[in-house]
C-alpha cells in the first residue's frame, strides 16, 4: 500500500441535486428525504472499502463530485472521506482532497476533512446566474466564499463562459470576482447546449460560435495576465495548485469513479456504472467501456494539456507529417518546438479537429 507511483485517484459522485440547472445533463436527481442520501452514503462508504480491499493499492487524490455533494451535509462529506482515507491510504498532509460545493448549501467548514474547495460560481452576475438556472446569487457566492476562505486556502472556482446575454464586461466582472478572492484555480468552460436540458428546446438567444470563441480568448489572455498557467483547455492555475486529481485523468493514470455514472479507468480497462441510482445500487454492475491507454488516447489527452506530445518517435522519418505540423504551426493551431507539440489558444477552441488531423499521420 506505500507506493506511491502506484497511487491512483478515487472520484464519488454524489447524484443529488435540490433542482437540475437549466444547461446539465450530469446525472443528478432532487433526492425524496434524507434516508436517500443517508442510504447512499452507506453505500458509498462500503464501496470504498469493498474497492480498497480488491485493489489495495494506495490512492493520493480523492475527489467528491457530483451532482451537489455539498447537499449531503458535513458529517456525510467526513464519513465518505474518512473511508476514502482508511481504505485507500490518503491523507490530507500529503494528498489532495477536494469537496465540490454549491454556495446555497449550509456547510461546516472548520469541521470538514478537505483540504481543497471546488465551487461553482459560474458567473458574479445575477442575470447570467438567473439564466443558467443557479440557486444561487452573487451575494450567497460573496458569502460562502468569504466563510470557507477561513479555513482553506486552496480552492478553485467554476466559470461559464458563453451563457445568454453575457458581455465581455460581464465575464471580466466575473473573472475579477475570481482573482480578487485569491482563487488559486478557475475552471472556465464553454457553454454546451446538451440534449435532454432545458436549454436545448429553449427559445433563448445564445451566443454564436464566435463570440464564445471571442470569449474564450480574452479569458485566457486576462488570467494570463494575472498571473494564471492554462495548463489544460479549460483549467487555470496559479504556480502549483493545479489540480492533481483531474490531471490523472489526461496523463495516463488509474483513477477510481464510485457512484452511479462515474467512470473508472485501471490498468488498460475503462468502465463505468450505471447512470440510474436504483440500477446502481442493485448490483454495483461495471460496464466494461473500452481499452484503455492506447497511443490515440495518450495522444489526444495529453495535446488537452499544456504538457503536449513529443512526436519524436512516430514522425522521426516522416517528412509529410512534420510538413502538416509546420503548416498547423504557421495556421496558428499548434506550438512546435522541434517535434513537441502544444496546442495555442486557437487550436484549444477546434481540438477535436486539429488532433484528428495530426493523428491521421500515426
Ligand atoms: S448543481 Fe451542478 S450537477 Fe447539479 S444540476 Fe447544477 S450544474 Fe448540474
């Protein structure tokens, strides 16, 4: 159990929502009574120690995600985490324990065993968090903010960027609203119109695709500026607090998902659970979902990330690729620095395109 190169990262989801914001398609339900949740967190603490016996191995992240993990109250968060740190070895002076929160919630700081705070604030305007459906407003996020910041200095905020009706001024609002609380992380992403959300068969006027690019641009130009590293499409980080447990998922690492809809990958096998918390619940069945760590994946992960990929190997004798990546260069899509590839800004907003292409030469 003590080694730590063999560490994995352990997610849980926790499905509950008080209400669905108009733009998610993440899986989460308005739970009938506390037996629900209580149940499930009973669940989940079983889990981790059935998990952590099968695989004894170490784990050095935990993530509590959701859904509204902040909605199953303290004393729920600590069980799940105090699990999480028997079974799999993790602790809060070495690894990192994150808690995603919605500012709405009544959460109990002092006493909460994390060390690190995900909220979602999605924007520090009342009509944009209108829009979107949040519960919550500026003032609550002011407030939740200024309480959890007493006890934790490593906290990350979430920030959409392209919702109805938002300007640059209201996004520089928003971005400001992030700097000035001392967030040390900000994930900025860009608004999805998913089917199966009110948003989708909504008459709403949204933003086209290149004002969200425009949008998107100044975001990473601005945060630049204040000193933030764009080390994956949507992640921001000041020096150091990237966040470890996400990072697994774009560096090839095993990360555990517990929860029904969450997604595992260890060894070379990806699997998830059912997004049904009945179904779930009733057999704990792993859908076996793919091979895991292929050259494709390494490849298409790691260009996410402001690492890249070191073509050295497969384009050594290849003159038409290094060719094409000369021309992606000069498009302004990709860095190149001899045959280490990095994604610009620009090629960040069309990445799907740009690595298929670069891919078709593997
Ligand atoms: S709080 Fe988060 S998970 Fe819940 S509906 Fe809103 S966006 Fe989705």
């Amino acid at each position: 159990m003590s080694n730590v190169n063999n560490s994995l990262g352990l997610y849980v989801h926790i499905p509950f929502c008080a209400k669905k914001c108009n733009y998610c398609n993440f899986y989460s339900f308005a739970p009938k009574n506390a037996d629900v949740i209580n149940n499930y967190v009973d669940d989940t603490v079983s889990e981790i120690y059935r998990w952590g016996e099968r695989l004894s191995r170490p784990a050095d992240s935990l993530y509590i995600g959701g859904g509204t993990p902040s909605l199953i109250t303290t004393p729920n968060l600590n069980k799940i985490i105090d699990a999480a740190k028997k079974a799999f070895n993790l602790n809060e002076k070495n690894n990192e324990i994150t808690v995603e929160i919605n500012p709405k919630d009544d959460i109990d700081f002092k006493s909460l065993k994390a060390n690190r705070i995900s909220m979602g604030l999605q924007s520090a305007n009342d009509t944009e968090l209108s829009i979107l459906g949040r519960r919550h407003n500026l003032n609550e996020a002011k407030e939740t903010v200024n309480e959890f910041k007493k006890y934790f200095s490593n906290f990350s905020l979430d920030v959409i960027i392209g919702t109805p009706k938002q300007t640059k001024e209201s996004l520089k609002n928003t971005l400001d609203f992030c700097i000035n609380s001392n967030a040390v992380h900000i994930s900025c992403y860009m608004l999805k119109i998913e089917k199966n959300t009110p948003f989708y068969n909504s008459n709403l006027l949204f933003l086209n695709d290149d004002e969200v690019s425009d949008l998107y641009l100044f975001t990473c130009d601005y945060l630049k500026e204040h000193g933030f590293i764009k080390y994956e499409i949507s992640n921001f980080t000041k020096p150091g607090f990237y966040a470890k447990h996400n990072f697994k998922y774009w560096d090839n690492k095993d990360y555990l998902g517990i929860g029904p809809s969450a997604h595992s990958r260890i060894g070379n096998k990806r699997f998830y659970y059912s997004a049904d918390l009945n179904d779930y619940l009733t057999n704990h069945k792993e859908i076996y979902e793919g091979t895991a760590g292929t050259k494709e994946e390494i490849i298409m992960l790691a260009l996410r990330t402001n690492k890249g990929y070191n073509f050295k190997n497969e384009f050594k004798n290849n003159s038409n690729a290094l060719l094409f990546l000369k021309k992606l260069k000069k498009a302004g899509y990709i860095n190149l620095n001899g045959t280490l590839v990095t994604l610009t800004n620009k090629g960040c907003l069309t990445e799907n395109t740009v690595i298929a292409s670069i891919l078709e030469y593997i």
